[in-house]
C-alpha cells in the first residue's frame, strides 16, 4: 500500500518522533538526584510508566483532570516503594519534571532524515495531546520546530486525540480536508481509531512490535515512510 496521494501528514509527537521514554528518564535522573532520593531511577519508572499511561488514558476520555495527572502517577509510585512523600513535594517534582523534561532532545532512530525526505514533498504537520508549554519547547530543543506548517495541541482544540473536534481542528488549522490527510502515531486509541473514525486515513507507529488483530497498516520504523510516502 502507499499514500502518495496525499498532501497533508499529520504526526503525534510523543513515542513517535520524540523518544518519550529516554527523555522521561533523563529527566528523573536530574530531579532524584537534586532531591537526594536513594532509589534508582530504573526502579522508579518500572512502576511509572504503566501508572503514566494509565493515568493518560483517562486523561484523554476527561475522567481525571491536568492537575490530577501530575499529581497521582507519582504519588502512585511513591506508594508502591514505599517512599513517604508530602504532598507538597510531590507537587515541586512535578513543577521539576514539566521543567526539565524537554531539555533533553533524544527523537527515535530515522526521525530527522524521514522529515527531511518528506518535507519538500508533503505539508507536515504535529497533533498532540501534549501540554502546549512543553510540546513547544521539545519542538524546539529537538530541532525539528523548523519541519512543520502547523502544530495542534489539546489545549487549542478543547478536546484530545481520539476525540474529532481535535482532528477537525488540526485540519482546518491546515486547511486541509479529509480525503487528502493521514495521522501517523504510536497510539492505536488516540491516533489511528481516533483518526480512522473521523474519516482520515492513519499509519500505526508501531515501534514496539505490538500484537494486534486491528487490520490498521503499520511501520515498526519510522524509515519504513519512504516506501508508502
């Protein structure tokens, strides 16, 4: 299958073209360690990143709030080691997290070089379901700022990925129409079923090499674009 047809590429941010999860870990490690915690970071984000997509999950259908987020997928992980955190400190970490977590710019193997082989052939474009704050800075810290016409963010539509006002956003932001637009992103929920089901055709990120019985088209590599685009 390709998609030379289209026009308009609209790409997630997070776990697709910038490396979340090696940037997340970065970020703990500079915290925990200006805080003096003895527990490793690798100890730390094997109970954190399920409880982080968990708690992205319902953020994302509004069952917790911003704020909520933050606050409980540490305080979560706190609970589990055993580590007796006040409230308030929980809170400056997550003030430090959101701090330093775009200040380091790791993106996933192919990234650079699959944007500058489709920019000058496509319009590219990010929706994300990101605080806007921090999506921009990682844009920018990352360098890949410069590749896109338009940046959608959650907070600028008034709903989230896999909701379709943000698509409908995204693309009138683009002035682009359904037919001629493609969502690539790492979540099958939020990206590709979110896009699917408001008419655009969608590439699964999968990275990860998940198992899935979805017939969605998929790359394990973000490389594999120039074969379809």
């Amino acid at each position: 299958m390709t998609f030379y047809h289209k026009k308009h590429l609209f790409f997630d941010l997070d776990h697709t073209l910038w490396d979340f999860d090696r940037n997340s870990a970065a970020a703990f490690d500079v915290i925990f360690k200006e805080h003096g915690f003895d527990f490793s970071t690798e100890e730390f984000l094997k109970h954190y990143v399920p409880r982080n997509q968990y708690y992205w999950k319902l953020y994302q259908v509004n069952k917790v709030s911003h704020e909520d987020l933050r606050y409980y997928r540490l305080k979560d992980v706190f609970d589990v080691l055993g580590v007796d955190v006040s409230r308030e400190i929980i809170h400056q970490l997550s003030e430090d997290y959101i701090s330093h977590l775009p200040n380091s710019n790791h993106l996933f193997d192919g990234a650079i070089e699959v944007l500058e082989y489709l920019q000058p052939h496509y319009n590219l474009h990010i929706i994300t379901n990101g605080f806007h704050f921090v999506q921009d800075k990682k844009l920018r810290n990352a360098n890949i700022e410069h590749f896109f016409q338009t940046v959608t963010n959650s907070e600028m539509a008034g709903e989230k990925k896999p909701h379709p006002i943000i698509f409908e956003h995204a693309l009138s932001l683009a002035n682009a129409d359904k037919q001629e637009s493609i969502m690539i992103g790492d979540s099958l929920e939020a990206d590709v079923e979110g896009a699917i089901n408001f008419g655009m055709d969608a590439i699964f990120f999968n990275a990860e090499k998940i198992a899935t019985s979805q017939p969605v088209y998929q790359i394990n590599h973000l490389l594999e674009l120039k074969n379809i685009l």
